[in-house]
C-alpha cells in the first residue's frame, strides 16, 4: 500500500507547525488527520479518472459495477476488450469510456509502467499526463496517496485552496499560482499538509 504513513504525517505536521504559526493554530484545533492510502497501480488510477466530476458516492458506484461486469481490479485487458454497452451499463460516460481504454492500452501495451516511474516528482508528473484523461489534479492524487510521495502539492485543488486561505486567514480563497508560490517554503512537507487540509475542510468551524 502505498500514501504517506501516520508515523509521517505527524512529523511532518510537527515540522510545519514548528515553522508556521498558522498552521500550528490550524493543527490545534482540528487534530491530525487519518492517512490517505491506496495501492499502487493500474486500478487505483483507474478509479481516480472514475472519481473525476462525480461525488464520492457516484464513483464508488461505478466502480463497483465496473468490477461487476469486469471482474476484480478490471484487468485492463478486460477493459480494452468490453462492449460499449457494458461500460456505459456501469455507468462511465462516452468520454471516461475514452479515458479508461486509453489507460488500459498504455498499461497492456507497456509504454506505461506504474512500478517504474520517475523518482523526481515533477517528471513523474509529465508521465503520467501525457496519457488521455489524466490531468495533473488526477496525477498529483495518484502519487500522493499511491506512492505516498512526501511533497506532492495539488495546489488546484478547491478543498485544499479554501482550507488553505482559511487557514492563512487569507482575504480570499487563493488561486493555483498563489497557492503554489506561498508553499515553497513548506517543503519537503506538502504531501502531509495537503492531507491536512483536507480533514482542515471538514472540520466544523465551531
């Protein structure tokens, strides 16, 4: 399994909090927070270009019908060989279809070996998202709660910028250039802190 272990998040929050009042104050009030893990690999990439646009719930749905008609972890050559009925019967639109056999293809093909991506994270990034349906969002969350890379920032993320501006007691929510600009100072610890966030977002303001 891979995400940024509980031992580690701690530390790295500890060390954040050391550095940053802010998110000390932050940490104070709303704990920290559970690990995000998955496992490394086709299905759980395949599950995040599922998840896109659609609530958890909905996500969850699909794919279990996916595994359904599929089999478990829907082997991508299975993926490759299903009827469109099949996929749009599991609920994947016309254009996840695409993304989803376009996966498939690069992982049977070879051209995309997940156990072997670049260490540097910026160039794992690139890999990736030249494949159809991955963004850089879709990548960063892959390698941050697969690989459980300590400083993955998904800065483009919507929780992660509310929580942050509320955090920073910002005038407003920050955008993805800003976000990125204030965190170089939060390295090598942004994996930790955009997991905060998230449990931050959820957090009642009481």
């Amino acid at each position: 399994m891979g995400g940024i272990k509980a031992d580690d998040l701690k530390r790295s929050l500890d060390a954040l909090s050391a550095a940053e009042p802010a998110i000390a104050a932050a940490l104070a009030s709303s704990g920290y927070p559970e690990p995000r893990v998955n496992e490394r690999g086709y299905a759980t990439l395949l599950r995040t270009i599922i998840g896109q646009q659609v609530s958890l719930a909905s996500a969850r749905a699909i794919w279990t019908k996916l595994e359904a008609a599929l089999g478990a972890g829907t082997d991508p050559a299975a993926m490759a060989a299903a009827a469109d009925e099949t996929l749009r019967g599991a609920g994947l639109s016309r254009q996840k279809m695409s993304y989803a056999r376009s996966l498939a293809d690069e992982i049977a093909s070879g051209r995309l070996d997940l156990d072997k991506l670049p260490q540097d994270d910026e160039a794992a990034i690139a890999e990736l998202v030249r494949i159809k349906g991955i963004g850089r969002w879709s990548a960063e969350i892959y390698l941050l709660f697969a690989e459980g890379r300590p400083d993955i920032w998904p800065a483009g993320d919507l929780a992660v910028q509310i929580a942050m501006g509320r955090i920073l007691a910002l005038p407003e929510k920050p955008p993805e250039r800003q976000l990125r600009e204030i965190s170089e100072s939060w390295r090598p610890h942004r994996g930790a802190l955009a997991i905060f966030s998230w449990h931050h977002y959820k957090t009642p303001v009481l």
